[in-house]
C-alpha cells in the first residue's frame, strides 16, 4: 500500500494490490467482546459503568491500513507525489455488550466513548507526524461495515483528507471576509429561522444542512465556538454527556428511515505540525468550529442520488427534519 497525490485535486489516496482483506468475516467468535479468545492489542481503557469492567476502549485495528512505525518519506515520481503509509489505525470499541449500539446505549455509555474518542486524538496529536485524526463509524453493508460489535475506527494520517482540507479552505475565506466563523453564522441562522433544526440538547444543536448531499443528512454541532474537538471534550468533559444524548437521538430518529449510515467527526488538523504552504493554521482556533456529520444511506435508490459529480437529494432538508423530528423515539 502507498499513498498517491491526485496533483489536481491535492487530494491524497491510499492504494496499491496489497489490500487488507476488510471484508466482514463469519469469525466463530467476536475479537471485541470482553471474553474473546483473540483479543486484538489494547491501547486505551475507560472504566466505568455499572456491571461492566470497561465501557468503551481502542484496539489496535486488525487490518490496520496504516502503521506506526517509520516515517512517511515523501517522494517524488516524475510529477507525482507518493509516500508510505504511516499514521495509526485504531478501532474504537464503543460498548463491552456486543449488541449494545449508540443508539441503545444508555447517556453514560455514550459519553465514556466520546470521552474516549477526544483522549486518543488528543494523544495521536501529540505525534508531531500526524496532520489530522479522523474518527468515523460506517454502519450497515452498504455503508461497508467490518464489524458486528458496537466500534467506531479512528486514522491518524501525514495528510489532511479532501473534504476537510476544502472546509478549512472555505472557513478561512469566509473568515477572512466576514471575521467570523462560518458554522457559528450558520448556527444562529438555523436557529432563528428554525426550519431545519431537529433538536437542540445543552450545547448542541443537530440540523439538516441548507444544502443536503443526501436525503436525512444531519450535523451535530457545539453552539459554543470551538475548533477541535478533543480539547473541547477533555476541557468541558461534563458537556459529553449532551453530545451523547443528542447522538444517541438523533441517531434513533434517522433508524425510522434507514438502519444504514455513515458517520464522521471533523475536527481541527493537528497544530503541533506547522506547515508553511498553507496558511491556514493562523487563524484556525478562530474560523474553523467541530462538528459530526451523519449521512444515511436510503438502500432503495442509494446509487440514483449521486451523479457523479453533482449530489442529488431528492427530498428537501425542509421537508426531511420535519419527518425527523416526528420520529417516535425514546426520551
Ligand atoms: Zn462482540
Ligand atoms: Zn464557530
Ligand atoms: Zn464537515
């Protein structure tokens, strides 16, 4: 596997034939359970809830696509960029009970995750070599789900990936512009308009974007400016419990639609590598602001809703948070 550089888009991809085989596997027994015969190398524990002997802890990934050990050396081929693919690998096993998901778990289990999840970006950001760790949970077979138990994976990669880096990009312009944070404006826009919002928990607020790039796509949101979400979670560690309730909700209420999703957390690039060329980092405390973005996956016409180039959603934001916010949840 290496890492190519698209030197149109700057995006970078990992590639190469000697893919890890991440199908999900008919495993007689589950590696994250607590008993497990084959437990995978433990990286960091929460203790906690009642009857449990951890709530929620990282694993080294078993088929990790990216590894600890070395240093990226970045090439040159012709035009092209390349390099190894360092960075770190790491499963986020989100319950001790095997069936107990996010939306089934109770507040105090959701917050040692979250809690969990802003120690090991905080500590993978102490790695000077990392730019960014991202944490996500694909969730169903269409979303490409490896594993049955309750996990989520985080990457600490050399490179900031695509969609973020366009955020910071936008961020900073309209910072530039405006000297204000982009999310906070469109916070209290939804707010006062209150025609996408589904849900307003301590906080947090949850809404469908103006701009939907599938039908039901929800954010979750701080209303208090903040870039990074592991220093907001280990400063304001109280405010997880919120954030889990609010997860945990909204979650319950997109399964009416689909059992299918992807998640994904976009925080703030690690600031501890300092990179010339991109200007970015300046002002980044100030113009970028963490949030989660959830985007369902609707099996019947998955594939109709993305040409290509241009996303699709047939169904309104409007008219999605309404069928949201009816949703029978429970409290
Ligand atoms: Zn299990
Ligand atoms: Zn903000
Ligand atoms: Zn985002």
């Amino acid at each position: 596997m290496e890492l190519r550089k698209d030197p149109i888009t700057r995006s970078w991809v990992i590639t190469g034939d000697d893919v890890p085989d991440n199908a999900p596997r008919l495993e007689p027994f589950c590696r994250f359970c607590p008993d497990s015969r084959e437990s995978p190398q433990l990286i960091a524990s929460m203790s906690g809830t009642p009857g449990a002997s951890w709530s929620a802890r990282a694993v080294v990934h078993p088929n990790a696509l990216y590894h600890i050990e070395g240093e990226p050396t970045r090439r040159g081929d012709g035009i092209y960029d390349k390099m190894r693919p360092i960075g770190a690998h790491e499963v986020l096993v989100e319950n001790s009970v095997h069936d107990r998901h996010l939306w089934k778990a109770s507040d105090l289990e959701i917050e040692q995750f979250l809690l969990l999840a802003a120690q090991r970006i905080q500590d993978l950001k102490g790695d000077g070599r990392f730019k960014y760790v991202s944490m996500f949970k694909d969730h169903g077979n269409s979303a490409g789900q490896e594993f049955e138990h309750p996990t989520s994976q985080m990457t600490a990669t050399t490179f900031v990936p695509r969609r973020v880096l366009y955020e910071l990009r936008a961020a900073r312009e309209y910072f530039e512009s405006k000297e204000r944070c982009v999310f906070c404006d469109i916070i209290s826009q939804e707010m006062k308009q209150d025609l996408r919002v589904i849900e307003l928990r301590g906080d947090f607020i949850a809404v469908c974007p103006y701009a939907p790039r599938v039908p039901y796509e929800s954010w979750i949101l701080p209303r208090t400016h903040e870039a990074a979400f592991g220093r907001f979670g280990l400063n304001r560690p109280g405010t997880m419990r919120d954030l889990g309730a609010l997860l945990r909700r909204t979650l319950q209420r997109i399964r009416t639609i689909t059992e299918e999703f992807h998640l994904v957390l976009h925080t703030s690039p690690n600031s501890l590598h300092r990179s010339g060329n991109l200007g970015y980092w300046k002002t980044i405390d100030e113009d970028y602001h963490w949030h989660i973005e959830i985007m369902p996956v609707l099996a019947a016409k998955a594939k109709s809703y993305t040409f290509k180039e241009v996303y699709y959603s047939p169904l309104s934001s409007e008219t999605a948070v309404k069928r949201l916010r009816d949703a029978k949840i429970e409290p």
